[in-house]
C-alpha cells in the first residue's frame, strides 16, 4: 500500500488552476522528487499534504486513509479538523525560510511539538532533541536562539525539528534556497545522511539536481500542474522523454 496517494487532485487559486487532475502514488520509504518550472505546481503539492492549502477537488490518502476529504454516502466530505490534526502528526515539512521561533532556545524549538502534540514527556523530549541536534552537528547550540545562528545552522535545527516528531513522511521544500551558495552543502549533507540512515518516505521539491539525482528513487517533472514524466533520477537527466522536461533540464543543469 502506498504511504502516499494523490487521486483526481485539483487546486485553483481563483481562476488559475494550478494542479489538473493529479494522480500519482508514493510507496513507503521512496524518496520522490518533484522538478519544473516556478509556478507548475510543486510546492502546492506539499502544502495540500501538510494541510497548509485547502484540496479544490480530489482526494489525498495517507497510509490508506483520506486525508482531509472523503466519500460519504455518495458525497465528498471534509474530515473533522481532529481526524485531519491527527492525521498530520504523521508528517513532517522543512520550509525555505526555517520557520523557526525566535523566542525559543534550539532546544526549545524541538521539543515544543513533541511534548504538546504527541504528549511526549518532557524529558523524553529533550533527549530525543539532543540525540538529533548531536545527528546535525549542533549538539553545542541547545542553548543557542536561532537567531544567533547561521542560516545553514538554522535550517538544519529546521530539519532536526521535523524529525523530533518521528513523521512517516517528510516533506522538503526548497530548503537550500534561502541559504548562501557556502551554506548549501551543509544541509545537503545531513539530508543525505538522514536519507541514507532512515526509510522515510521523503517528497522533495528542489532545484539542486545533484542532490535530486544521488538520493532519490524517481523524479517527477511537473509543467503545468500535470506530471508529464515519471523516471529514475538516471533516467531523468540522461535520457528524459519529454520535449519540455529537456528544455527545462538543458536551461538548469
């Protein structure tokens, strides 16, 4: 059973529909990438999964179960906003911009959903915190408020945080786009690490096509909110089918 589906999945924003009729599955502990231009649809795709955007139509199933629509009686419904919290505990997002909170210590910022929304003990958490800040090699900064941080640092405290929730699914968005060209591959690193030490199921929006290339097990190019190819990252940037994922691909790389 796939961790993740998308059936007949539709997204508008007023009169620009941004996802048409999207289909496609993602199986536990596959790592999918999603590439194309600004504005296909990519990083939609995350936030209709992390509940950030509301579905215009179609259905989201996560480990079987809708995820915040259904059928009922003949009808698509909305899901309580409990089951759909409920559901979501299972997934974790790593922004661009960190989306840290800057009152709060590192260490602070990785237990605070842990404790309040899995009900972790409070020293469980912090345990937990540590071992993956020590995993990121920031195991110093527990003290530290982001803020004091670099932007590299900060990002991998990001990824540190999502993981504290030990989500089925993790979700990253351009997460080296904000970071100065020298920051890159620090975070690139730990995600590397994390991809080979862990069988999460991971959907990646990037543009670093090298990265794309060394951790996942298929690329979706995305144009215009339809996929219109689905390939082994080999396959993909060595031999890509599709006119417009080889003009994409010959402008980037």
């Amino acid at each position: 059973m796939p961790v993740l589906r998308f059936e007949d999945v539709n997204k508008r924003f007023g009169d620009n529909t941004v996802l048409d009729g999207l289909n496609f599955e993602v199986g536990k502990g596959e790592r999918v990438t999603l590439i194309g231009p600004s504005g296909s649809g990519k990083t939609t795709i995350l936030r209709l999964v992390m509940t950030l955007e509301h579905l215009t139509g179609g259905f989201i199933y996560l480990d079987g179960g809708p995820l915040t629509h259904e059928m009922r009686g003949g009808r698509r419904v909305e899901r309580k906003k409990k089951d759909v919290a409920r559901m979501t505990t299972k997934i974790g997002m790593v922004f661009q911009q960190f989306n840290l909170f800057p009152n709060m210590t590192v260490l602070e910022n990785l237990t605070e959903a842990p404790i309040n929304v899995l009900g972790r003990p409070k020293a469980e958490a912090q345990e937990r915190a540590r071992e993956l800040l020590d995993h990121v090699g920031l195991g110093d900064k527990v003290d530290a408020h982001p803020t004091r941080l670099s932007g590299g640092q900060q990002q991998r405290v990001a990824i540190a945080r999502a993981l504290a929730m030990d989500p089925e699914v993790l979700l990253l968005d351009e997460v080296t786009s904000a970071l100065d060209p020298e920051l890159v591959g620090e975070v690139l690193n730990v995600l590397r690490d994390v991809a080979e030490t862990t069988d999460i199921t991971m959907l990646i929006v990037t543009h670093e096509m090298q990265f794309a290339q060394e951790v996942s097990h298929r690329v979706l190019m995305f144009d215009q909110g339809r996929i219109i190819e689905d390939k082994p990252p080999a396959e993909m940037f060595s031999n890509p089918e599709n006119e417009r994922t080889q003009e994409f691909l010959q402008a980037i790389l």
